[in-house]
C-alpha cells in the first residue's frame, strides 16, 4: 500500500507571496492533518479534514488554509508568506472516527521564505 | 489548557535502556502516542497507550499513567539506529488532532 505523498518537496518564496502544498493520504483513509515543523517550537497542528470538513484548528493565523477534496486528498494555502513561515510542513492521514487515531506521516514539503 | 512536556536532550551507549518521560496537561484526553523521528525524515509511529498501564513492543514499551499525566517510552538494547528525536503527543478529546511535545533528541554512543 502506497504511503502518504506530498509535493512539492521543497519550495522557496518570497516575502508577501502565497504557496499551495498538496497531500494525498493512504488509500482509504479520510482525515488528513497538517503540521508545521520548526526547531524551535516542535511540530504543531495546522488543521484536520475529513469528509471534506474541517474538524479542527489549531492556533496559526487566518493566512493558514487548507480543504479537502472528495477523494480525501487536500490542499493547504499560506498567504502572504513571513519569513517566520519557514518550515517542513507535514501532512498525516489515518482512517478517521471509529478507528484508532494513529496517524501517518508524508515527507513533508520543505518551505523556505526568503 | 493544553501544555506537554519531555526532556530536550539524552545520551546513552549501545547495549544500555534508556527511559524517555513525557508529562502532560490536558482537560480531554484521547491517547498519548509516541513517535520516532530521524533527521530529514517523517515521524514515525511506535505506540499508543489509552489506558493505564505498560504496551510492549520487541525493544520498545510504552507506559502511561492517566491520574497522572504521565508517560514512558523506554528502549532496551540500544543500537546506534536508535539515535532519533522521539515524539510524545496526545490526543484530543475529538480525536481531531494530535498534540505534540517538542520532542526528545537521544544519541546512541558505541
């Protein structure tokens, strides 16, 4: 079974521009989570969807967005990038509610703000 | 509020045991999961306690105490691939997200 896949792997910007990351979970799995990685504040939870609902936010400004499509694959947005915003970004599918919670992760997309 | 916490850094030899702890504060609580994560790779899953008590897995278990807030992970027979950051979260009441520590860097010496 084919893992969780991201693109682009990495990704450099510019100040002020905004960037759309992609996640396709493991087959048959319907929630998707995304992550920031930083070194300095550990991975921290961005949003998670299922059924093309969002479930749950964490604390990141409203420039942090993201859907889902019907087939559970998702998109996360970040408008008018901040240096700050420099970071693996990881995406984590599971089955959903009912299931166990456990999660797995993609590769990340590596997003460096110049 | 939420807040979880474990050791920034450990160190230890092959062949040793190592125990990692993780405490956490949280009003709902849905499992506490922990994580292995080599440098420039992904997290990966090593276990999940939802009720009190010991997980084993081969080298690997898992401990977690709810009254308490608390949680183990400890590594037997330490061999130098075990060097990773190692990651506790719990989570959620929903089961919607997952709340991470900021992760334990170990380094496995010969």
């Amino acid at each position: 079974k084919a893992g969780v896949t991201q693109t682009p792997r990495y990704l450099i910007k510019t100040r002020g521009q905004q960037v759309t990351l992609s996640c396709s979970p493991i087959s048959g799995h319907r929630s998707v989570s995304w992550y920031q990685q930083t070194p300095g504040q550990g991975l921290q939870f961005l949003f998670e969807y299922f059924s093309e609902t969002q479930r749950n936010k964490g604390n990141f400004p409203g420039r942090f967005s993201g859907r889902q499509f019907s087939n559970s694959r998702s998109e996360m947005n970040v408008s008018t990038l901040e240096l700050g915003d420099s970071a693996l970004y990881l995406c984590a599918s599971s089955l959903g509610p009912g299931h166990s919670y456990e999660q797995y992760f993609g590769p990340g997309t590596r997003l460096t703000v110049t | 509020g939420q807040n979880i916490d474990q050791p920034t850094e450990m160190t230890a030899t092959e062949g040793a045991i190592v125990q990692i702890n993780c405490t956490y504060q949280t009003s709902g609580f849905n499992g506490l999961f922990w994580y292995q994560q080599h440098a420039g790779e992904a997290p990966t899953f090593l276990s999940y306690n939802v009720l009190d008590g010991l997980e084993e897995k081969g080298r690997f278990s898992s401990f977690l105490s709810r009254s308490k807030g608390y949680s183990y992970l400890l590594l037997k027979e330490l061999q130098m691939k075990d060097s990773a950051s190692y990651l506790c979260a719990f989570a959620n009441q929903a089961g919607t997200a997952l709340i991470f520590g900021k992760g334990t860097t170990l380094s496995v010496s010969s």
